[in-house]
C-alpha cells in the first residue's frame, strides 16, 4: 500500500499518456534536444526539464525525429482533446461489415 501510494504521487506529477503521441515516451530517455514554441532549438536537456519547460509553457511535447541522437522532441501548442465517441450500433443491426442479409 505505501509503495502504491508512492507511485500515485510520483506519476500524478506527469502529463498523462496520449494516444497521438503527445507526452508519450519522453521519459524513456535520458537528454532529448528540446525545439521551443518559437522553432528555435533550446539544445540538449533532460527529459524531465523538457516536460517541465513544456508544462510551463501550458503545451504539448511531441517526439519530431526518434533516430537522432539525442531524439529531438518539440513544444507544441496544446489542443483541445476531444474524447472519440464509442462507435454504437443501432438495435438490430448485424455488426459493423453492415451485413444484413441477402439482397436481391
């Protein structure tokens, strides 16, 4: 229970995890060169600074080359991120093929 708790703390301090790769991943690496809101480049920092610099400035970090050395990561304006509607379907229907019988 401690050890969880722990946990809860440390990782409540971080941008949560994104499906379009925003904030993903940034921690997984030791430096990373950070590019500003301005495209200019701010050089070689610490990950953790990188996410710091971009909470700061209210905005996203998005992985721009993963096979440089250190990766290149960029501040980006942050989007409204919408939740994506659970695709429903409708009483009755077959599945989503749409197939619901023969034709003719």
């Amino acid at each position: 229970p401690a050890v969880s708790a722990a946990r809860a703390l440390s990782t409540a301090r971080l941008p949560p995890r994104s499906a379009d790769g925003l904030n993903d991943g940034v921690l997984r690496h030791e430096l990373v060169r950070l590019i500003g809101l301005d495209g200019k480049n701010r050089g070689v920092v610490a990950a953790r600074e990188a996410l710091e610099a971009a909470r700061g400035e209210n905005a996203d970090l998005l992985e721009a080359k993963a096979d440089a050395q250190p990766p290149v990561w960029r501040i980006t304006p942050r989007t409204p991120r919408q939740a994506r509607p659970t695709p429903t379907l409708a009483p009755g229907a077959k599945g989503a093929r749409g197939g619901g019988g023969g034709g003719a």
